[in-house]
C-alpha cells in the first residue's frame, strides 16, 4: 500500500514512544511563536495540537496562523520544566526538519478561531468553516455522530428496520408551515419537505413491517429560536401491534441508554415519571416542566375567593410557596415588574416567626382563611407565598409557570448535574381556538382518542383525552408520540368534531384513508429530537450549536446565500409570478 505523502499519525497521536523517530505531520497552525530565531508552532488537526520547534524561524517568517501544512520532523522530549500537562502531547515535541505549506490563510482572520464564540453568530456562521474549527463546536459535531451510530446500533439491537422514506412529498397539515416545492411538469401544483415522516411511517406499518426506524430530515418555514430550526433530524420509529407501555419501554431505553453513555452526570432511573397533562399544567404551569426545580404551585382558588378582595372574585388564584428567600426589597419589586411582563399581577405573603402574615394582602383575609392557608402549603416561619390571579385559568397557569422558571433560576434552586426525565401524557384531544371560535386538534390529527368511538361520541369535547405523550428533560421537549388512530370510522369523527367533513378527509389524507381500508394493526411511535439530544448532552444553549451548517435565527443561509432569487426563466419553467 502507498504510503500517505502528507502524514504518518495524527497530531494528537504523538507520545513519548515516538522519541527519536522522524514523522511526517500535517493539520492546521494553531499558533505562532518567534523567539528571536527560535520558532514555536503549535500544529492542530482533529485529534489535537502538537507542538513543533525551529532554530531557523526566520525561515518562516510569511506562515501564517489557520495554513495547512505538512512537516516532517523527529521527535524529542520536553525538558521537565517545559512539559505541559495540559496537553495529550505535552510530553514531546517535534524538530522541524522541513515543512511544505499546503493551503494558505490570510493574515486576518475574521475571528479568534479558539474563541469564536464571543462573535456575532452572524460572523459566526457567515464563516462556518472557520467555526468549526473551533474545538467545541467541532467535538459537538463529532458527538452527534458518536450518537447517531449508537442510536442506530440500540434500535437493530431492538429488532428495528431501518428505511428510508420519501423527502419530496405532498402538503399536510402537521401543526406547521409546510415548505413547497413548486412542479416544473405539472403547471400550478406544488410538492412539499416532510415535516415528519408521519403519514409513511403509519403506511409502513399497514404494509406489514413490525419496527421501523430512520434517522429523519424534517423541514417546518417557522420562525427559529434557540431550540427549533427550519431543519432538523429525529429518530422516527413506529411499531406495529403496540401498546403505550411498548412505546414508553423502548423510548426510556434510548433515552437512558443515551445520557448514561455520553455524559457522567445522574439519569433518571427508569421507568420515568409519568405526569398526566393536567397535573403537569397545575402544579409546574407547563407541558414540559424542569423537574429540577423543587417548586410546586398550588390553586387557592377555593381558599382566596373567600377574601374580601376584589381582584380575587370570578378568577383562578395560584401560587408557589417558597421555603425561604434572603433578598431585598428591590429584587421583589423585580419580580413583580417581570409578572406584569407575563400578563399578570404579583402579590406575595411573607410568614412572620409567630407565624402571622406581613402583606399587604393580609387586611383582606380573616382568620379562617389563614388557617386554610397554613394547612393547605404546610406552612412554616420564613415562608414566601407568591400569589397570581386572573380571569383566564390558562393564562393563570402560563404566568405561574414561568415566574416558577424564573424563581428557581434566581434563588439557584435547580438540582445540578443531572438529566431529569419525565412522561407527560393524557393530553386533551382538542383545544379551543379563541381566533376562529372552533376547536382544533391539540397535538397531533392522528392520534386515537382515549375510550375511541365511545368518548368522541358521548364526551364533551373539553374531556376527550388522546394517546399522546411527551418526553420531557430537563424543561426540554425530547419527543412526542402516539397510539395511532388506525380505524376509519374513528377517524372520521375525530376529524369531524374539527370541522372536517368525509371529503375533506379523503382529499387531504386520501393514503391513509385508503390504506386504513385494507386492515391497518394497531400501532404507536414517537421521534426524539437528535439536535436536542445533542444539545443537551453538550450543554449548549442553541440548537445552532450542535448543526454543521445551520440558517441564522432569522433562517437565513449567510455562508451560502439562501433564500436567493430565481432568473426569470427558471421562474417561467415552474410556472410562478412574483407579486409586489
């Protein structure tokens, strides 16, 4: 075999038993040091940084920082002053007996390669390729790759079957904006990027397939954020003849399997928590509650309305009891500006030693109503009770939700170094749109009604739970899924308390609605994040983090320049006019 013209190891593979030996090297200069003709150069591929020494720095006064370079050398120990334990290679370094510049880099760099963090993101991602040279970021990236072979290697180890399916599909109505592709061969129809495989993968299951799985690309034109983008990957599984048990079983295990893999900190034992969604909105003000928090909130309604408090009539009262908080006044005041950010009104309770209440509230209640208190939040001297009231019960468990984000934040109450998960399920099969006065789907068209054709027909529709679950760490939804409506009729009733009738159906998910007709099995799946996975795993804070090549928060592609126009043949050719 032909020997490598470039390199005989990688950079962070040289040790103390290549003393002596010459080497050929190549990667990147990471730095330059000139000492009056003694020259440092640290050399740096993926594997790590080397150090290489010159008495002929002169030699290489035009090499600059970020060249590629091959150098073949001899390696030497450090003196022991001079070995750096901060290094894999800090015991050697490597006599430089000639080196060949390979690519060249300008002089001026548009960031600090090893602090290209501190840009703008703009900057950032207009040089990608820069950043990425970055050790972190760049480690992010080999991590996601470690992670995907093991989520691949878990699920055959499960008896999945991996299978691709199709990028370029129709429009459907997932809970997103779709993005389209316009049809060059047929005049005024469009095709469209999966938000999710959903409608195959459940197809794959009426063709008889036992497990599916695949690494998914999916596309939604939705605004980005830290934690969505305009693409993405999930592991997308479905499984024929399953249960919901099945699914949370096969969900803890990647889950589990994953974080005790790749990280050190604590897990979740499984089974994880199960929190129906009901619970999770009362006592956390949210469907993906941080179970790292210890603070729980509590509906007062029934105690407060009592008060002679006009704020208190006709609303829902809640609150979340604090063990004790040493902190001005102003940081309250702080927090009574950020509720009002919210949408709502801070009141709060402080209890006194003798146990009485310092408040301004406390002229409004009367002795039977602090009892009721004291009972209910088992309170103790030095308790704080934050208080939130509003007309809407939604909106009362929203503003409580994040003011308890906010508290555990502030008084540093989260539980450190672990992985928190979590199962909320039993969400509400439809929710009422106050925009168009009608009730939609809450989470997902395809989902099956708890108690099936039973409940559709004889509940009212408020009460109509659906097989749906989240997987939820840490504050991060990780995944959702469902027991698949796999029956005809059912999903017709589903989708006509929608607002859909029988053709609407037919049209929009005429495959399902056929296939469904030739003996579909009862099945259920989900598909966990791969980017949030990854983004916790890392402990970054941005899902732009853990992508090669990601759009800008504002989903624009600065490194190739996307979106871009189309020349007026190429828009001719796929039938559209730009309008003003």
């Amino acid at each position: 075999m032909k020997e490598n013209i470039y390199r005989d190891l990688y950079c962070g593979e040289v040790n103390k038993t290549h003393i002596g030996k010459k080497l050929k090297l190549a990667g990147w200069v990471n730095s330059i040091r000139n000492l009056g003709g003694l020259l440092f150069i640290t050399l740096r591929d993926e594997t790590g940084i080397v150090q290489l020494i010159s008495e002929e720095g002169d030699k290489y006064n035009s090499l600059t920082r970020e060249s590629t370079i091959t150098i073949t050398g001899t390696v030497h120990s450090r003196t022991k002053d001079m070995i750096n334990p901060n290094m894999k290679t800090g015991e050697i370094e490597v006599a430089i007996e000639s080196l060949e510049v390979l690519g060249e880099s300008l002089n001026v760099l548009p960031f600090e390669i090893n602090h290209s963090k501190d840009a703008s993101e703009e900057t950032r991602l207009k040089y990608r390729y820069l950043d990425l040279r970055n050790e972190q970021i760049h480690n992010n990236i080999i991590l996601r790759s470690k992670v995907i072979d093991f989520i691949r290697t878990t699920m055959k180890d499960m008896n999945f079957t991996e299978i691709q399916t199709p990028i370029i599909s129709t429009s459907s109505p997932e809970g997103a904006r779709d993005f389209v592709i316009p049809s060059r061969k047929f005049k005024g129809k469009f095709y469209a990027l999966p938000q999710a495989p959903q409608i195959y993968k459940q197809l794959l299951m009426v063709s008889g397939f036992n497990k599916y799985f695949q690494i998914a690309p999916c596309f939604r034109d939705e605004d980005c954020r830290a934690d969505r983008t305009l693409e993405f990957y999930q592991l997308d599984f479905e499984m024929s003849f399953a249960t919901e048990e099945d699914v949370y079983k096969t969900g803890e295990r990647i889950f589990y399997d994953i974080f005790t893999n790749f990280s050190d900190k604590e897990v979740s034992k499984t089974p994880f928590k199960r929190i129906p969604y009901r619970e999770a909105m009362l006592k956390y003000g949210s469907d993906k509650p941080d179970l790292r928090n210890p603070l729980i909130i509590e509906d007062l309604t029934d105690i407060l309305s009592l008060a002679d408090f006009a704020p208190f009539k006709d609303t829902t009262i809640r609150a979340i009891k604090v063990s004790s908080i040493d902190k001005s006044n102003s940081w309250f005041k702080q927090m009574e500006e950020y509720t009002k950010t919210l949408g709502g009104t801070l009141g709060y309770i402080k209890v006194n030693e003798d146990m009485t209440f310092k408040s301004s509230l406390d002229k409004f209640l009367n002795d039977d109503i602090r009892n009721k208190l004291k009972d209910r939040l088992s309170l103790t001297s030095g308790n704080i009770i934050f208080i939130v009231a509003n007309q809407n019960k939604e909106k009362c468990a929203k503003i409580l939700g994040q003011l308890r984000i906010k508290l555990g934040n502030e008084l540093d109450l989260l539980k450190k170094n672990c992985y928190e998960f979590c199962i909320i399920n039993d969400f509400p099969m439809y929710e009422y749109n106050e925009e168009t006065n009608t009730w939609d789907f809450g989470h997902n068209p395809f989902s099956m009604p708890k108690g099936g054709m039973e409940s559709l027909k004889n509940s009212n529709i408020e009460d109509i739970l659906a097989y749906q679950y989240d997987f939820v760490c840490n504050g991060c939804e990780m995944s959702s899924g469902a027991i698949r409506n796999h029956s005809i009729s059912i999903m017709k009733k589903a989708f006509e308390l929608a607002g859909y009738d029988e053709e609407t159906i037919k049209n929009k998910f005429r495959s399902l609605y056929t296939a469904f007709q030739y003996g579909a099995p009862p099945h259920a799946g989900m598909a966990p994040g791969i980017d949030r996975i990854i983004m916790l795993l890392t402990g970054e804070e941005n899902l732009r983090e853990v992508q090669v090549f990601p759009p800008n928060v504002s989903g624009q592609d600065t490194l190739m320049g996307g979106p871009n126009e189309l020349t007026e043949q190429q828009l001719r050719e796929l039938h559209i006019k730009i309008r003003d």
